[in-house]
C-alpha cells in the first residue's frame, strides 16, 4: 500500500514586521503537495488590512492599496473558513 502524505506550503504578505504597531497579512498563498510534490490545487487571497500599505510593502510584493480595496478583511468568515477547509488538518510548510 503507498502512502500520500499530502503538506500545504504557504506563505503571507504582510504592511510590516510589527504586528504591535498594526502590521497586518495582506495575503495568504499555499500550495498544494503530495509527497512532495506539487499538485497544481492552490489557494491565495489578498486581505484588505485596514491601513494603507507603505512603500516598502509595494516595493517587496507589488500589492498596492488599489489592489486591496474591494478585499475582504482578515476576519471575515470566507477567509479564513476557505483557508482552513483548503489545508485540512495536513501538515503546514511555512
């Protein structure tokens, strides 16, 4: 019998490294893989931060506040609901 283990890499964008001073995730990226390898199933969602984003945010990932406006906010229920549902209760690659 072959064994799948199926790992969910991702990654997030964030307006800072400071969450003190209001930094916030303004994407989320995964990848799907079994046994390493990638499947082609992905997810990725911008999250509109509350704030603008600054300079260096726009410099590092390109996400401008233009890209942000019309994106759900972080704690709205598709956001995080869709994220949970897509890495399932496999392991995390972060």
């Amino acid at each position: 019998m072959t064994t799948h283990i199926r790992e969910i890499a991702f990654d997030t964008e964030t307006t800072g490294l400071n969450p003190n001073d209001g930094d916030r995730i303004i994407e989320i990226g995964a990848v799907e893989m079994i046994n390493h390898i990638p499947t082609g199933k992905t997810f990725r969602t911008l999250i509109h931060p509350r704030r603008p984003v600054s300079a260096d945010t726009v410099r590092i990932t390109g996400i401008t506040d233009e890209h942000l406006k019309d994106a759900p906010f972080f704690e709205e229920e598709h956001v995080i609901g869709a994220f949970l549902e897509f890495i399932g209760d496999d392991m995390l690659v972060a």
